[in-house]
C-alpha cells in the first residue's frame, strides 16, 4: 500500500493506493452505497461511513482507475489556510 499527498489550490489531496486485485467497473458504482459488500463477512459499512465523515468535513472521496493491478481511492479536503506546495509518499 502507498499514501501520496500534496496541496492542490486551497485543498489537501490524498491517494490511497494499493496492489490487490481492484474493483471492477461493474460494481464502482456501488461500493459507497450502504451495506454493499463483496466479502462473505462484510458488513458494507466501511466505505459508506469514511465517505460520510469525509463530506462532513466538506470533502470528497473517490475511486479512480489504476492502470496496473490495484485500486486507488483518493480523498480531498478543504484546507483552512495556504502553504506552499509539498508531496511526500510513504509506502507501507
């Protein structure tokens, strides 16, 4: 799994980008709704809630196509104030 972020205009971008084995186009547009799930244990719960907090916070969240093997999911959020613009990645 890799965390990029930067500044872009007034909001902080995050990408969560993972390896596994993506999410297919058929069901991208389900995965935020509640109690969808694809795992025999889910509860359908996860995303639906992280997206709510995070529009709470006047923010976005989103999934994007990966070319290669894996989903990216990337989260904006309004910063309070300006900075200049930096980019870090972390890799787990």
């Amino acid at each position: 799994m890799k965390i990029r972020y930067c500044k872009r205009g007034d909001d902080l971008v995050v990408d969560i980008v993972d390896r596994g084995s993506g999410i297919v186009s058929a069901i991208r547009k389900d995965i935020f709704l509640p109690f969808f799930t694809t795992r025999k244990e889910g509860t359908g719960l996860g995303l639906p809630i992280v997206k709510k907090i995070i529009e709470a916070h006047k923010g976005s969240l989103e999934v994007l196509d990966k070319p290669t093997k894996g989903a990216i999911f990337r989260m904006r959020l309004p910063l309070q104030t300006t900075s200049t613009f930096f980019f870090k990645t972390t890799t787990f």
